[in-house]
C-alpha cells in the first residue's frame, strides 16, 4: 500500500511563477562568476620576490631566517588559496597560476629546511669564520687604500 505524495495546489504553481519552475528543474541558480584572483597571486609574487632572494643569500649572509619566514607565509597564504580553487572560485588560469606559486613557494621552503641545516653544519667548522675573515681583510684593504689616497 503507498501513498502519494499530494499535489500541488493550483494556486500554489500560479503563485510560483515560471522561473521558479525553471529553477526547480536545473536545481539551483547558475554557478557565481569567478572572483579575480590578481590581487592574491600580485601579493604572492611580492612576498616570493623578496623572500627568495634573501633564502639565496641565506648561506653566505645569514638572511635566511627572515627569507624562510617570508616563504612561510607565502606557502600559508597560497596553501589557503587551495580550498578556494576546489570550491571551483577562481578561473582555470587564475587556479593555475596560484597552483604554480604554490609550487614555488613549497620548493623555496625545502630549500630553507636545506639551507639551515647547511648553515648548522657550517658553524660547526671553521668555514664562517674563515670566510668572516677573509670579507673583514678585503674590506680593510679596500678602505685603506680610499683613505690612504
């Protein structure tokens, strides 16, 4: 034994209209435009056209800790975007391009845990300080020979 569900009322249907009926078939409203993601992958370039350079020098200058904060907060920032790019949110391209950041900005944070263990290793030996010495020694003979001229 079933039972129906009961119909609707005339008045009911007249009340809803035709794009309501439409709506009811497709299910739903169409999907939203999707939002410019320029501003985001701009900022993310900016935090990696720094971050990278100092990550670079981070061996011979000691940079790397502000680099690898800089890089970190790049791989948040674009890490966060990734739910946005499931949610389907940004255009192909605009994904795409933050898909690439994202990449870069993973590699560059390898590279950091690579440098700082370097880096560890080094002040372990005598590298540094040789290397202190030897810049200390050519900048005193630079500044020698501009004040002795």
């Amino acid at each position: 034994m079933s039972v129906a569900p009961p119909a609707p009322s005339d008045a009911a249907v007249a009340d809803s209209g035709p794009a309501s009926r439409v709506d009811a078939l497709f299910a739903g409203e169409p999907p939203p435009e999707p939002l410019p993601a320029a501003p985001r992958i701009r900022r993310l370039q900016r935090i990696l056209a720094v971050a990278i350079p100092l990550d670079l020098l981070g061996i011979p200058c000691w940079t790397g800790v502000p680099g690898a904060i800089l890089t970190l907060w790049a791989y948040l920032e674009a890490d966060a975007e990734m739910a946005r790019i499931d949610a389907g949110m940004y255009g192909g391209e605009d994904a795409a391009r933050l898909l690439r950041l994202r990449s870069i900005s993973t590699s560059t944070l390898y590279f950091c845990v690579v440098s700082f263990l370097l880096q560890a290793w080094l002040l372990s030996t005598s590298a540094y300080s040789g290397f202190i010495g030897s810049v200390i020694e050519t900048l005193g003979s630079g500044f020698a020979r501009l004040s002795g001229s």
